[in-house]
C-alpha cells in the first residue's frame, strides 16, 4: 500500500472511531433518559415498555463497543488490561 492511500484509510479510520464514539454517548444518553422517564412514572405497563426500550439501548452500547474493540487496536488493550 502506497503512503498516500495510508494516510486516507487512517483518516477514514479516525473518523469512523469517532463517529462509533459519538454513537456510543447518544447511546449512554438514551439510557439515562430511558430510565429517568421511567423512575418518574407510576403505570407499570409504560413502565415494562420504557423497560424494554431500555434495555433495547444497552444492546445497542454493546454492539458499538464490540466494533470499536474490533477496530481501536488500542481501545481494546484497555479492555483486556482491564479484563473487560
């Protein structure tokens, strides 16, 4: 692979890492919001459906973490550092 065509699929990759990061913090905030709808409500059928949604989220956390494990080298030697 030439230097140039390096350098592109570097900055692809950099923008893809922060993209998958970005994805990751609307994630974590769909979460909180999820749950504080839910704390705040009293039926218990909006609630198991907020719940779901919730949890829906969190699967969605984890597929993200799992391609950025894939494609951070570095982010995922923090994991395994962290037996993660």
């Amino acid at each position: 692979m030439n230097f140039r065509k390096a350098q592109l699929n570097k900055i692809m990759d950099n923008k893809t890492l922060k993209s998958l990061r970005e994805d990751l913090v609307g994630e974590l905030g769909a979460i909180n919001q999820y749950q504080e709808h839910i704390d705040e409500i009293n039926d218990e059928e909006v609630k198991k459906i907020l719940s779901h949604i919730r949890d829906d989220e969190k699967e969605h956390l984890s597929e993200l973490i799992k391609i950025l494990r894939k494609l951070d080298v570095i982010q995922e030697e923090k994991f395994r550092k962290e037996e993660l």
